[in-house]
C-alpha cells in the first residue's frame, strides 16, 4: 500500500518564478489497484510521480510505501520498492548495452550488486520468455545494442523491465504519449495484460481521459496540486469524457480551457 | 627508419600509456566524466613510487601504493563533482593544480633519480634477453592482466552498474545504482591505472619528475581515439583492445615523425606533434564520426 499525505513542494522558492507544484496532495493506493491520473498541464502529475520515485524530495508530506517512510530515501534506495517506465522512451534503457544486459541491471533492481557475471546464465530463460511475450521476436536478439530498436519497442522492453522484478509500485509517466497511436495501442494493452497477469500495483499518468478512463480501477484528477476527485468502482462504469469535465467544473467551479484534455 | 631500441622503446612507453588510456577510457567513455586529474595521478603515482623505492621498499609494494595514490587523487575529484556539485571538468582541474603541491612534497624536490636503485624491472634484466627488451616484456604482462581484469569488471554487476550510470543517469538511479557511489569508484580506478602507468614510467625511465604529467591526458585521448579509429569499439573487449592499440600506435607516430629526418622534427616537437596528431585523429573523414562528433560537441 502506497500513502501520500499532504505533499507539498514549491519550485524556486523565494525567486519571481516561485512555482507551487504540489500543494496538500494526497492519495492513497491499495494493493493491487491500478490508478490512472489525469490532469491538465502544471496539475502536479509528473512532479506527484517524481516525488513518489525519489528524484525530487518534497518540503514537507510524508510518503510511506509498504510501511516504510520513504519521504526522504533518494531515487536508488527507494528503487527496490518503486518501479518506474518513463515518457521518454529513450530513457528506460541505456542504448549502449545489449537488451540482455538492459535486462541484467532490471533483474537486480534495487538489490545490492556484486563481482559476479552480470549476465547471467540462469537468467536467459527468464529473459526469452518475457520477451518472447512481446511477439516482436526480440527473444531471438538479446545480444543486440538496444539502441537498435525502435522507440515503441524500447518502451515495451522498459515496460517488462519494470516488471522484471516485484515492486511495491508500478509508476507509469505518460509511458505511451510520445509513440505513434498504433504502437501507443500495443504498449497500452501490454502494459493492462502485465499489471492484469502479476496483480501489480500501478499508478498511471496520462493525457488522455479517455484513457484514463478505459483502463484501470480507479480515477484520480489532479489540479493546482491537488487531487480534485477520485472515482472508482460503480461511479466509474460507462462514465464518459464530457462527465468527467462535468464533475471537474462542479469541483471547481470553473472552466476546462486545456484543449489537450478533450483532444487526449 | 627507425632503431631496434627506438622500436622497442615506442613500444614500452606506448604499453604505459596503454594503461593511461584504461583509465581514460573509464572517465571519458564510460563514466561520461571528462576528467583532467591523470595530469596530478600520474606524477603522483611515479612520485610516491620513486620515494618509497629510495627509502628502500619494494618495489611491487611501492607501485601498489602509487596505485593507491592515484586512487585517492581521483576519488577526490569524483567527490567534489558528486558531493560539492562542482561541474565535473573544473573538480579535475582543481585536483590536478592541487596534486602540483603534492607532488612536490612527495619528492620534497622537483625530480627524483632511480637509476641505481632497484626497482621491478631489476630482476627481469637477469633474463636472457636484449636490455631493450625486458621491459617490453614486463609491461606486456602487466598490460595483460589489467586489461583481463578491467574486462571482467565491466561484465560483472556492478561494472554494469557503473555502464548504465555513465550512459544514463535516470535509468541507473530507477534501478537502484547509486550512481553518485558509481562515479567516485570509477574515476578513482581510472586514476589508479594512471597512478600504476606513472609508477611503472619512473621505474623504466630512471627518474620521477613533477613535470613529467604535462599533456599526460592529451596523449591518453589520442591513444584512445586513433585505437577506436582502427580496432572498432562495439564491445568493452574490442574498447580495451583498442586503448594498448592505439596507445602504440600513438607512440610508434611519434617515433617515426622524429625519426624522419626530412621532415626536420626534433624532441621538443613533441607536444606539437601531439596536438596535430589528436586534431587529425579527430577531423579526419573516415575516422568513427560519431566520436568526432560527441568530442567537438563537448568541447563547444
């Protein structure tokens, strides 16, 4: 169970570009659920997922995974709990090194590394079965540099990279936004059947509320830094678009003017 | 052309710099860290050498400790880019003018003679071989097992590790590497390689001297470049090959150039020679344009 209480964190404090990120965010995740959050630009999603994984610690909040504070642990100490599959579909992988050692450092994820082999042949099972999943036939290229590969197959790579190994956390960072729409389709779907098969624990960012929508168990809205509303369950069944902007202007009070938001 | 002992002395100072391009190789290639400490580690290293030798240790266990120098050299570079934040480049040069000092007050004067001392080329020259060719013969060894050793550590996981943090930071710290710990361990066995390269340069050449580490990091890029240029870089084997490859070739350039009695070049043409041969190392068409590039690209 991951809990989020009353984050906060302001960007270039006490500077003309002081920017309040997060401002009192709260959530809380269950075991096993698979949130998606949305939110229009500067709402707070990507700095909520960094602060979760580590790169950016908050001014004041408390942040526990699985019973442990990791409010102020960096990035690689926090790695063994929070998994993590990037925008950038670059920067999941390293380019230089083989998909197999790519999988070689995701396989030991957050535990201590030693002098033995990193590549291991105990391992190579493992690795052509989770890629042979993907049906790209990379199980049959596990010596190739990764920077072979194109974009949307680096993605899915990075995808079962992340899932390699158990986590408290999945953290999805608008994972499918800079692929093109068939390929975003195929991640999309590889990324439900992998949290579907491992019951993991996902918390999704994405543009699209009709994304947000269509998959996942539960729907949480960020705005200015806060959750504005989540809904989950029956209250979530056949809603559509224009009943989230619905709700999100009842919250608020005010008007959608993110035309991304309704294009997504 | 050239003399047998020319030959041979191009080839054992190239299997020196061999070991100067590893460590250039873990900073520059690896790590991603452009680092100029190898200027300071390798007069540290032929410095606490050459004392420890005076003061009558041995010789193994005086290199061994020249190794341990220029560890500590780098690790303090390495710590003040993690730690104090310094922008990687200024943290070396920083290390680099300090170990001047340092340097001095190792050897308490600006050169140290070993030439009558025994160092760990002594015992080798009882061997049936021309004098030329014994520390030829040395270094090859020692090239050998630093170049297996290095190998291996890059394939085991925390070389991998250390990969992962110079090709991308992120990536690392999401799977749990300190890459802060990463970069501190990596430039400190860079400069171990060049503390051994300058122990090894002060035994074979008779004296340590606080000048001797001018252009150290110059003449390392050049072997490492003009080695990738020939032997292509695609594994970490093929990269090590590369460094002792180019690291001879560099020195053989050298040779021949002064050799040459045409082209009028003499002993104090060195650095010049150097420049122009990096230069061209870089520009020259055919020559692997994605390193030309990453090298202009840094630089600007």
């Amino acid at each position: 169970m991951i809990s989020a209480t009353d984050l906060r964190l302001t960007f270039g404090k006490g500077t003309p570009l002081e920017n309040p990120a997060l401002r009192g965010m709260s959530l809380t995740v269950n075991q096993g659920e698979f949130v998606t959050v949305i939110g229009s630009n500067g709402a707070g999603k990507s700095t909520f997922l960094n602060a979760l994984a580590g790169e950016v610690l908050v001014d004041s909040g408390q942040i526990i995974v699985d019973n442990l504070d990791v409010t102020k642990l960096p990035t690689h100490k926090r790695a063994g709990r929070v998994a993590r599959v990037f925008q950038d579909p670059l920067a999941g992988t390293c380019e230089g090194l083989t998909i197999e050692e790519n999988l070689a450092l995701a396989i030991k994820r957050g535990q201590r590394r030693g002098l033995t082999s990193a590549v291991k042949r105990q391992y190579m099972e493992k690795f052509k079965d989770s890629l042979s999943s993907l049906n790209l036939g990379l199980e049959k290229r596990l010596g190739d540099k990764m920077g072979l590969l194109s974009g949307g197959q680096r993605q899915a790579v990075s995808l079962l990279m992340a899932s390699l190994t158990p986590s408290s956390i999945l953290l999805l960072d608008e994972h499918t936004a800079a692929l093109d729409p068939k390929t975003a389709a195929f991640v999309l779907e590889l990324t439900t059947k992998i949290i579907e098969e491992q019951k993991l624990t996902a918390l999704m960012v994405t543009h699209s509320m009709k994304q947000a929508l269509e998959v996942g168990s539960r729907t949480v809205m960020l705005h200015q830094g806060e959750v504005v509303f989540d809904i989950e369950g029956k209250d979530r069944e056949g809603l559509e678009v224009k009943d989230l902007l619905g709700l999100f202007e009842k919250q608020r009070g005010l008007e959608v003017d993110d035309d991304s938001l309704l294009l997504g | 052309m050239l003399s047998n002992i020319a030959l041979y002395g191009a080839i054992e100072t190239g299997l020196i710099y061999g070991l100067v391009a590893f460590g250039i190789y873990l900073s520059f290639r690896v790590l991603d860290f452009p680092d100029l400490t190898v200027d300071g580690s390798f007069p540290l290293g032929a410095a606490v050498a050459a004392v420890l030798i005076i003061e009558g240790w041995n010789p193994w266990l005086a290199t061994g400790c020249a190794v341990m120098a220029g560890m500590a050299a780098g690790a303090v570079t390495a710590l003040l880019n993690v730690k104090l934040k310094i922008l990687n480049l200024l943290a070396s040069i920083l290390t680099m003018i300090a170990l001047y000092s340092v340097n001095l007050r190792i050897m308490g004067r600006p050169n140290v003679a070993l030439l009558t001392e025994e160092t760990v080329l002594t015992p080798w020259y009882d061997l049936d071989l021309a004098y030329h060719q014994v520390p030829v013969l040395l270094f090859i060894i020692v090239v050998f097992v630093a170049l297996i050793l290095l190998w291996r550590f890059m394939k085991s996981e925390t070389g991998l590790a250390m990969r992962a943090t110079g090709a991308n930071a992120r990536m690392a710290r999401a799977q749990g590497i300190a890459t802060g710990a990463m970069i501190v361990l990596g430039v400190a066995v860079s400069n171990g390689l060049v503390g051994l390269a300058g122990a090894l340069f002060a035994q074979s050449q008779g004296a340590a001297d606080v000048t001797m580490g001018v252009g150290v990091i110059v003449i390392g890029l050049a072997s490492l470049i003009g080695g990738e240029a020939v032997v292509t870089p695609s594994s970490v084997l093929r990269a090590l090959i590369a460094c002792v490859v180019g690291a001879i070739i560099y020195r053989l350039a050298i040779a021949f150039a002064l050799n040459a009695d045409f082209l009028g070049l003499q002993a104090q043409d060195l650095n010049l020679i150097t420049a122009v041969l990096v230069t061209l190392a870089i520009v020259l068409p055919g020559v692997r344009t994605s390193i030309a590039n990453r090298l202009t690209r840094n630089k600007a």
